[in-house]
C-alpha cells in the first residue's frame, strides 16, 4: 500500500509538474503569438499610410491603415480584459506590470490611429514621422510584454523542471517503469519547446523579410523578391502583387516620360531655321541615336520630273548601302519602294543577305532588325525612314519612331510648299520686272511718237503758211 500511496504521489506530482509547464507555454505562446500579430497590423497600418501621402492610388485608408488599426486595438483590448482571439481564450491580465503595459499599448495604438486619420488628408509624407514617438512606444511596450510572459514562461519551467528530476531522482530509485514514463514525457516537452522556438525564429526572419522588401520598395527598388511561406500567406501575396503593380506603373510612366521628351527634342530639330540639307541630317542622326539604331537612312519622294518620280536619299547616319550605289530609288524598288507605295511601315527580324551592311572599325556585320517607316501625313507619304539595328525593336519603340515619321512628313511637305511658294514668287517677280521694262520701253516709243507728231504738225503749220504767202504774192502780181 505504502508503494501504491507512493506511486500515487509521485504520478500526482508528475502530473501537476508537467500541467504547470504545459499551462506556462500555452500562455506564453497565445500572448507571444498575439502580440506578433499586433505588431504585423501595426507595421502594416504605418507603411501603407507612408504609401498614401507618397501618392500611391491602389492604397485604400479604411481597410490598409484604419482597418489594420482597429484589428490591432481588439487584440490589445482582448489581452487586457479577456475574450476569444485565434482560437484561445484570454483571462484578464491580473499581474500589474502586465496590465499596465497592455493598457499603455492600448490607448497609444488608440491614439496613433487618430494621428494617422489627422494624415489622410496630408500631402507630403515627411509628416509621418510626428506619429514615430507614438509607435516607437507601443513598440517598446510589445516588446516589454514578449520579455514578462517570457520570464514568467521561464521561471515556472524552472520550478517545473525542479520538480520533474526530483521525480525522475525518486522514480530511478524505487519505480523504474514510472521513471520511462516521465522520460517520455520529458521528450515530449522539449520537442513542443523546440518546436515554439523554431517557430519564432521562423516568424522573426519572416518579419526582417518583409522590413526590407518594404523598404525596398520605398526607395524605388522594384527587383527584390520576397518568398511566401505558403498558398495560406496572404501577406506576403498582397506585398508581392503591390510590388509587381507598382514596378508595371513605374516603367509605363519612364516610356512615357521617354516618348514626351523624345517629340519634345524632335520638335526642336523641326523647328530649327537653316538650309533643307542641315535639317535632313539633324533629323536622321537624332532618330538614329534616340532609338539605338546603329544606321538609319531618309528618303524623300521627288515628283519634280513628273514622269518619273522617285525617292532621293537625302540624308544618312553611319550608314554603307551595298544594294544601291546612287541616292536615287524607283518607286516599288526594293524594301524602301515597297513601303512608300503600301504606305505601311515594314519590320524585318530576318535582313536579306547583302541587303544592308553596318560597319565600323572592326569591320562588318549584317544587322538583326529592319524597320522601314513612310513619312505619311493625311494618307499621303513625303519620303521614307530607313533604320537598321542589331537589337530588336519593342512596341513602343516603333510606335515612337512612326510619331517621329509622321512630324517629319509635315516638316517636309512644309519644306516643299515654302520651295515651291519661293520659286512662284521668284518667276513671278521676274515677270512683274519683264513687264516693268516694256513699259518703260513702250512709254519710251510714246515720247518718241509725240515728238514727231508735234515735228509734223510744226512742218504743216510752216507749209500752210508758205503757202498762203505764195498765194498772196500770185494775187498781188495778178493785180
């Protein structure tokens, strides 16, 4: 019986032991893991917020910042006064050091969720840094919080481990069965302690993580990757599909950005003043280099001779035609002909053999890609571009050098008409000085009539006087 008794007492102590340590780690990871989470709203809540005064449209307030605020002050309210969160049940904090850090936490998360939505309406995200006080003091408070429940954790698996030798002392003495079981129990124990611990290291390089990807993205970097810890991680999920739209608007705002200053440039070459010749070199050397060509020719359609119109080259950049060895093209000749009569831009990712060579220092190489733009305006087309390169060309590249094509169209049909208006004025002040000098040689011929109509009529005047005379003296003599 006294056996029995003592094996009753034993296994009673056994058990009480190992319910202490069981209760101490329950406790100590639903307020860890409590506390975890409260830290993840937080944060989540600041960052966004941070996003919002950067100007980020796809950050909704309600549920990025004030949301997340509000979940983080019921998780705080619920580890002060009790209630049911994740699947545990919470007790009131009774030990004052623990109560007065979750109250302190609770009314600063309060107070930092007004000082955030006093934000909404900021424009410069400098001001977020008047809220660090008040989250760097629910930060300490958290942490000091993680430091009690893991000094009370450890100081009753201490008692609790006292007790569990003294037991295994007791059982190897007198109860070698019993003594197995305890060991069993003992191996459980740590493999659950190992187990939390993996797990809080897990989710503290898992917080590290997601700091630097954060940061990261702030600053502009949009490469850095960030590994979900599973399909269940929606956090991370969230993070990584921001990251990608962000990164999408990022690059479609820079080949804007590239396009607007491009025709802004062109623009300026367009508008310059100087001779036909200056500018069809400004031009074909500018598309060139903005679009990393390597050559690039201009071809302007000449109908001087209106029976057989044709391209003439007028302007080349790094650029050895083997194919034609004048500056003069046919109509439908060639790649450059064919597109100025299908008046569609042509784009080669397979250049004929000896179509085209780019040359340099090192000798010759057959370019990748050929992309023949018309310079068409209001479905007529001026000339041609010519461009060859050894990198292909993306969507928007093209579509830049046809807005390109299509001002340099205008600028050259503007070019002709001045000519032309130029060349009728010329034959036309030509004309105005020709009947200037037969006028004067007319007014001349005049004066020179008068003067000898005026000679005529003196005569007259002198013979119809001699006349008279003669018939007076008849008269006189007759008498």
């Amino acid at each position: 019986m006294v056996l029995v008794a003592a094996g009753l007492c034993l296994a009673a102590m056994v058990y009480v032991s190992y319910g202490r340590s069981a209760s101490a780690f329950e406790l100590k990871e639903k307020y860890s893991v409590l506390l975890a989470q409260t830290r993840n709203n937080l944060e989540y809540a600041r960052w966004h917020a941070e996003l919002q005064l950067r100007g980020k449209s796809d950050v909704v307030f309600s549920r990025d910042v004030d949301g997340k605020m509000a979940a983080a002050i019921s998780l705080l309210k619920i580890a002060y006064e009790g209630g049911t969160a994740m699947q545990w049940q919470f007790e009131h904090i009774e030990n004052e050091e623990a109560g007065v850090l979750l109250k302190t936490a609770w009314v600063e998360a309060e107070k930092l969720r007004d000082q955030l939505l006093q934000l909404q309406t900021a424009s410069d995200a400098n001001e977020l840094a008047t809220v660090g006080p008040t989250y760097q003091l629910i930060a300490d408070n958290l942490s000091k919080l993680d430091q009690h429940f893991a000094a009370a954790y450890r100081e009753k698996q201490t008692v609790s481990a006292g007790m569990m030798w003294l037991v295994v002392t007791l059982l190897i003495c007198g109860f070698s069965a019993l003594a197995i079981i305890v060991y069993r129990q003992t191996l459980t124990y740590q493999q659950r302690t190992a187990s939390y611990e993996t797990r809080l290291q897990g989710e503290a390089k898992r917080s590290e993580q997601t700091t630097r990807f954060m940061e990261a993205i702030s600053s502009g970097n949009f490469d850095i990757e960030l590994t979900a810890t599973g399909d269940d991680d929606t956090v991370t999920h969230t993070l990584i599909a921001m990251r990608d739209k962000l990164k999408e608007n990022a690059e479609t705002e820079q080949r804007r950005t590239w396009a607007n200053t491009g025709l802004a440039q062109i623009g300026e070459i367009l508008r310059a003043t100087g001779s036909a010749t200056d500018l069809y070199d400004n031009i074909i050397r500018f598309i060139v280099k903005y679009s990393r060509s390597n050559q690039g020719g201009l071809f302007v359609f000449n109908d001087d001779d209106e029976q057989h119109p044709h391209l003439d080259l007028v302007a080349c950049y790094a650029f050895e035609r083997k194919k034609f060895l004048t500056k003069k093209l046919n109509l439908g000749d060639g790649i450059v002909g064919q597109c100025f009569q299908e008046r569609q831009r042509i784009y080669l990712t397979e250049v004929p053999e000896e179509y085209i060579q780019i040359t340099s220092g090192l000798g010759g190489a057959k370019p990748t890609t050929l992309l023949v733009v018309p310079l068409k305006v209001n479905d007529q087309v001026h000339g041609v571009i010519e461009l060859a390169s050894f990198h292909k060309y993306a969507d928007h590249e093209i579509e830049l050098i046809e807005k390109f094509a299509e001002s340099v169209g205008s600028t050259i049909a503007a070019v002709k008409t001045n000519e032309r208006t130029r060349e009728l004025l010329e034959q036309t002040q030509q004309q105005a000085e020709e009947m200037k000098s037969q006028e004067e040689e007319m007014r001349q011929n005049m004066e020179e009539l008068s003067a000898t109509q005026e000679e005529m009529l003196r005569k007259e005047r002198e013979y119809i006087n001699r006349i008279a005379e003669l018939e007076t003296r008849v008269g006189e003599n007759v008498g």
